[in-house]
C-alpha cells in the first residue's frame, strides 16, 4: 500500500497469549488513547505486549 500510494495504515500488533474476550477488551481499553497518541505521531507499527 505505501508503494502504491505513498501512505500505509498505522499497524496494531497485539501480543497476547490465549485469553478471553472480554480479559482482551479490560487490558486493551485503557491503552487506546496512548495507541491513538502515537498513531498521530507518525507511529505506523505499535507493539502491545
């Protein structure tokens, strides 16, 4: 996509083990406004382990 286009989507890479969904959603909601943060900082790759 950057190739074609010159602009790529910012990737999440969430690095998990087996859980449950709704764990996965109590862990993850606090961090999506820092996720949104450095998306907007030009971060296009953002590891959460």
């Amino acid at each position: 996509m950057a190739a074609l286009s010159g602009e790529a989507p910012a990737i999440v890479w969430i690095r998990v083990g087996n859980t449950r969904r709704r764990a996965l959603i109590k862990w993850f909601e606090p961090l999506i406004e820092k996720i949104a943060e450095m998306i907007e900082a030009g971060n296009n790759l953002i590891e959460l382990r």
